[in-house]
C-alpha cells in the first residue's frame, strides 16, 4: 500500500508542476495533496507542522493566483475582458500546435478581450494585455516556485525515509 500512496503522490506533485501553468488545474493544491499522500505511509512520521504550513502557503498562493492577473491588468487600465481573454488565449495557446503557445496565448487573447471591450482604442489594449500577461506570468512562476518547493520537500523525505519505504 506504501509504494501505491508513493506513486500517487509523486504523481501529484508532478501533475501540479504541470498545473502552476495550466488554469485547469489547480497546481499547488495537488502538489500539496502529493504531500499528504507521502505522509500517509506507514514509513513517513506525519509532521503535522509541515503539512500545515504547506497547506497555509497553497490557500494563500490559490488567492493570490486569482489577485495578481486581474490587479495587472487593472494597473495597466484593463477590464475584465482582459483578464477573460488571457485565460481563455491560455487554453487555445496550449491547445494550438504552435511553439510557446502558452506563452502568446495569454498575450493575445488578453489583447482581443480589449479589443471586444473597446475597439477604438489599440493602445489602451496593448498596454492592457502587457498587464495582463505580466501577471499571468508572475502568478505562474509564483506557483511554479511552490510547486518545486513541494517537489523538493516529496524527495527529501522520499530520500530520507527510503530504507523503511523499499
């Protein structure tokens, strides 16, 4: 049952990397559920302080994921066309088979989000889908950064508890 909660839970923490860039996904909630997967072996003492500090961190990275784009974009006179057209430029980005879609998607779709909200003026989207994008990439490389800190926190009792474990 132990290797099954391990695998699960590396799992996890894998599939919530992947989801610090994807929106569908929550990414540090399921790192941290990787976590407590790893603490719910037999091998691994449960340290109630590490998982809730953890669990603290992901609460406040899961707000602030939704803070930071939309205060970029109002920073830099957006709506919130803009920030539902980042998301939405975000999915087509990763779905479209074009290299660093993730990364013009949200770009783009924030940019035409303007544009529906008010298409005379070019600059006021421009400058508003820059905010946009810059905060959809500080709120992702600040869940990315958790992600791996989660990652890291998996390998070191991973590596720590090993001889119980195997």
């Amino acid at each position: 049952m132990d290797i099954l909660l391990l695998i699960l839970g590396f799992i996890c923490v894998l599939v919530g990397i992947l989801g610090s860039f994807l929106p569908i996904l929550p990414g540090p909630s399921i790192s941290w559920i990787g976590l407590v997967l790893l603490y719910f072996t037999n091998a691994v003492p449960a340290n109630y302080w590490v998982l809730g500090i953890s669990l603290l961190l992901t609460i406040i990275i899961s707000i602030l994921d939704y803070v930071i784009p939309a205060k970029g974009t109002k920073r830099f006179g957006g709506s919130s066309y803009g920030v539902w057209g980042t998301n939405i430029g975000l999915l087509v980005g990763i779905l479209a088979p074009i290299p660093f879609g993730f990364i013009i998607g949200p770009f783009i779709g924030a940019f035409v989000g303007e544009l529906i909200y008010n298409s005379k003026d070019h600059n006021r989207a421009l400058k508003a889908a820059t905010g946009s994008f810059i905060g959809f990439l500080a709120s992702s490389f600040m869940k990315f950064v958790v992600c791996m800190m989660y990652l890291g926190i998996f390998i070191w009792l991973l590596w720590h508890y090993k001889s119980e474990l195997f």
